[in-house]
C-alpha cells in the first residue's frame, strides 16, 4: 500500500512533469491538490502509475492531470496567474470589516460570555457620540471599496441612540467617498420595538441574531431575568422576516440570520436544532465550534467538549441538512458552504478566519467602546480578560495606515500564512485553510502555535476530510446540492446607494 512517506518518491519520479503537490489519502482514494486550488482524487493503481512515471501524454489521467493545473510543462501560467491574483485579491484591499462594539452592557448573562459583557447599569461601557464618529472617520481610511459596518456588543441596541448616529453619520460621510457600504445588526433583539424597526428596515440594515435551537436549550444557556429569551428572539424574528416580504424581497435569500452556539448541551440535539430553524423559518444555519476566546475555566468545563463529539455533532447536522433538502426544504449549512465555494466553487469567500494571511487588521478592524482598535473582536476579547496585545491603536489618535502597518498586524499576518507553518506548508488542505493567531495564542501561548497539537488544526483537518469525502463519495443529489451551496450569494439590497447619505444629510445629525 502506498504510505504518506512515498510522498518524496512522487516527487521525485515526477519533478519534471507536475507542479509541485500535495497529497492526502480520503475516502481509499489519494487526494493531489495544488497551490492554485484545484484538486485530482486517485486509486492507488493510479497513483502507483503516476509515480512510476508510466502514464502516456494521451493517458485520460494525464488530461484531467492537465485541465487541473497539474502538469508543469503545459501549465497555462496566464489562468493560474490570474486565478491567484483572484483569490488573493483581499491582501491588498484594505480592511473591509469593521466591528463597533458600542456598549459592552447587555441584558441577558448567557453563560458562554458572562466573563465579557457588562451589567445594564454600567453605562460607562458605552461608546458616546465622539468616540463613534472618530471609529467611523478611521474605518473610511480603509482604502476598500466595500465596507460593512458591523454593530456588536454585548447588546447593541442597550445603546441605540449610538447605533442611529453612526448609521447616518457613516450615509452622510459616504455621500462623498462612494463606498459600497452595509450596515450589519447582531443583536438578542429583546430591546428590539417597533420604531427602532422601521428605521432598520428603512436603512436597510442587515439583521443577525443568537438562537440555540429550541426553548429547552436556548433559554439553558442564554438566560434573561425579563422573560423567555427564546420566545422573544422567535417573535422579532418572524416579524423582521415579514418585513422583508413587504418589501418584495424574496424570503429564500433575505431573512434575519440566526446563530446557534454549539455547547456540549447541543451535542445529542443536532437534529432537533436544525427542524427547529426549519420550523420557524430559517433557511440557513452557521455551525461553528466553541472557541476558548475570553472563556472563564469554568464555563469550559460546564459547556467545552472535545473536538472529535463536535465533529460527530457536525455529520450528524450536515447529513441531515442534505435529508431535508432531498425533502425538498431548501436549507443551506454555511460551513459547508464556505469550503465547497474553496473546494468546489474554486473562489475565495473571504471569510476573515479561513484564508491565508487572515484578516486580522488586514481584513477587519474592531473598535471597542472607549475607541480602542484591535486586530478583530477576538483580539479585543482576550482584552477583556485582560490582555491588550492585540490592541493596535486608537481611533482618532492612530492613523488606520499606522494601526495596520504596525508590528502587531505585521506579526499576525506573519503568524497566520500557512507557509510559515511547517506541517501547514506540506498538507493537502493549505490551498482552502487558514489559521488563527489568537486561538494560537490562547490555547497555545504564542502566535504561531503548533499544529500538531492544535484543536483548530484538529477540527480543519476534520472538515476538510469529511467535504472531501462526501464530494468524491455523495450521490448525484449531494454533489449537486454542494456545487449549488459553492455559487456565490449577493445580497445587493443592503448595499447602500452612493446618494444615500446626501437625502439623509440633516435629517438626524444635529436634530
Ligand atoms: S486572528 Fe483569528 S479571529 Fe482574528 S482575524 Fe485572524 S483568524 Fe480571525
Ligand atoms: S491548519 Fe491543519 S488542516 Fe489546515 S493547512 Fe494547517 S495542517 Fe492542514
């Protein structure tokens, strides 16, 4: 049998006639893929013939070998070139997200982030008027012609006159810069009312949510002394759901996105979270691990698990998404989306955590409630336990160019570029993964970490394993539903128009 090792025979024997590879065995089939992304599965005969060096030019193997980027000598070096230049377009565009943390209070004290929110009466964890505008005036440095203004907390809307001005406040800057700009909610929606609604729904802001499934879970975990937290997200999300409808948008691609975290109380309940989402009329849901930033040890030991049961809750999940869509119910589980648009779609998503460098400083910027900007909402949330090393500046003090060229940024991009990491340089997956520095540097102590030992690189290779499985090995019905999930999604609505702010000018600065 040909063994891992045998790699350097491959090499070898075929320097001359491919580009250099990588090789993984899945599924009993030995996975080729190349820097450009694109990926050959063959038997071991195959492979045997490969490293031999017996396979004629006119071989069948040779061609796909050829149409895949594989063969040096008819490498067509201008598509390659070009796909690259494509998928690594994000390096030099500048930071596109910007995460505003305008309170820190929220009203509900879930117990996987009691250690990083604050009580309702700390009103001085609240971002005042001036320090927004100096966070807004720093993200319009960001050279990108696309920037999402993303609203985060603890709960966003405890601190709503802040929101309304940064929303009209950012219209009326980009009335001159003509950015493609989007404004992004994420919210419990428990402070949600009517008014606050119209004028979301008429700013045409993105809404995002939590929900952990059903009442007996979500409400385990995510506890409110002011009622059911679940009933009450439930209902504003119906109600926003409707909204878009009046507007003529079409349901299938415009709802509120729910979020579920996964704890170890969801693990046996995969499949009554996702009929749950389907109940209430979800038509996506977003399955990621429980990361360890700004954990206090004992909500870990209350709610952590090991990799090896998310990834079993993670097939369950995903096997059962593909049931209700062969149902007919169509329902799209983002993680899988995101690598069959790497694997399969062969662009780049640019989602900030999964490319190579990642988007710390990058890729997005957090703005913590006093002005502070950090490298992403994780970095500002090891601060919160206390650590500011990923802290790059101040907004209004820091020029973006000096936050972003400085050697905090510069040492995470170092630390996330896959090349630099020696098991990453040599693995199968390092066309469509990425690592990240503050799951590095907590779990690990250091940026760069050790792959080897690493529950992100664990829980990676666990994917990547599995999507490749199940698109060498699904049915026809499968295949189709992942190349379906790999074709890229616009939701144009929520881009604001360019003189959007200039009907806007006056209408609330200054009211
Ligand atoms: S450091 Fe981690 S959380 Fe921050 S942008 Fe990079 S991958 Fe994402
Ligand atoms: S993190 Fe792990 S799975 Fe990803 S490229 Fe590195 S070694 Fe491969």
């Amino acid at each position: 049998m040909t063994r891992p090792s045998d790699l350097s025979m491959l090499a070898r024997a075929t320097q001359t006639r491919l580009v250099p590879v990588r090789l993984r065995q899945v599924a009993g089939q030995w996975l080729l893929t190349n820097d450009f992304g694109h990926h050959v599965a063959l038997s071991g005969e195959d492979l045997a013939r490969l490293m031999g060096d017996k396979l004629p030019a006119g071989d069948p193997l040779w061609q796909t070998l050829n149409e895949n980027h594989f063969v040096a000598a008819t490498l067509d070096r201008a598509a390659v070139t070009q796909q690259m230049r494509e998928r690594l377009r994000f390096v030099r565009s500048g930071p596109n997200l910007h995460i505003f943390v305008v309170t820190l209070r929220c009203n509900h004290t879930c117990v996987y982030c009691h250690a990083s929110r604050a009580p309702m009466d700390a009103v001085d964890m609240d971002m005042d008027i001036a320090t927004a505008e100096r966070c807004v005036d720093t993200a319009f440095e960001s050279p990108s012609p696309a920037l999402t203004i993303e609203f985060q907390g603890g709960e966003p809307l405890a601190n709503w006159p802040v929101v309304e001005h940064i929303i009209e406040y950012g219209l009326q800057k980009n009335a001159l810069a003509g950015r493609s700009l989007m404004f992004s909610l994420v919210s419990n929606l428990s402070l949600m009312d009517d008014e606050k609604l119209d004028y979301l729904i008429d700013r045409k802001v993105q809404i995002c949510t939590s929900l952990d499934g059903p009442a007996f879970l979500h409400d385990e975990v995510r506890k409110w002394k002011g009622g059911p937290s679940h009933d009450t997200t439930v209902k504003w999300m119906a109600r926003i759901n409707q909204r878009f409808i009046d507007q003529g948008l079409d349901p299938r691609q415009y709802r509120v996105e729910a979020l579920p975290t996964v704890t170890r109380l969801s693990l046996p309940h995969a499949k009554e979270i996702l009929d749950h989402y389907v109940d209430i009329g979800c038509r996506s849901i977003f399955l990621r691990h429980l990361d360890p930033f700004g954990w206090a040890a004992t909500t870990k030991e209350r709610l952590g698990y090991e990799m090896a049961d998310f990834l079993t809750f993670y097939k369950e999940a995903y096997f059962h998404v593909v049931e209700l869509n062969r149902r007919g119910i169509d329902f799209v589980e983002r993680t899988a989306a995101l690598f069959a648009a790497k694997i399969i779609g062969h662009w780049e998503p640019n989602f900030l955590d999964l490319r190579s460098p990642c988007g710390a400083g990058i890729g997005q910027i957090a703005y913590n409630h006093d002005g502070r900007l950090f490298t992403c909402d994780e970095g500002r949330m090891v601060d919160r336990a206390g650590d500011d090393c990923f802290c790059i500046g101040k907004a209004g003090e820091t020029p973006l160019s000096t936050a972003v060229g400085g050697e905090v940024v510069r040492a995470m991009a170092l630390a996330s570029v896959l090349d630099s990491h020696p098991d990453c340089a040599m693995c199968a997956y390092k066309p469509y993964c990425g690592v990240c520095p503050v799951h590095n540097y907590c779990e690990q102590g250091s940026l760069h970490g050790r792959m080897q030992d690493s529950t992100w690189c664990q829980k990676h290779m666990g994917l990547f394993d599995f999507f490749f499985e199940r698109w060498l090995n699904g049915d026809e019905f499968e295949k189709g539903l992942l190349m379906r999930w790999a074709t890229p999604r616009a939701l144009d609505h929520f881009v604001q128009e360019k003189n959007e702010g200039t009907h806007r000018l006056g209408e609330r600065i200054g009211e």
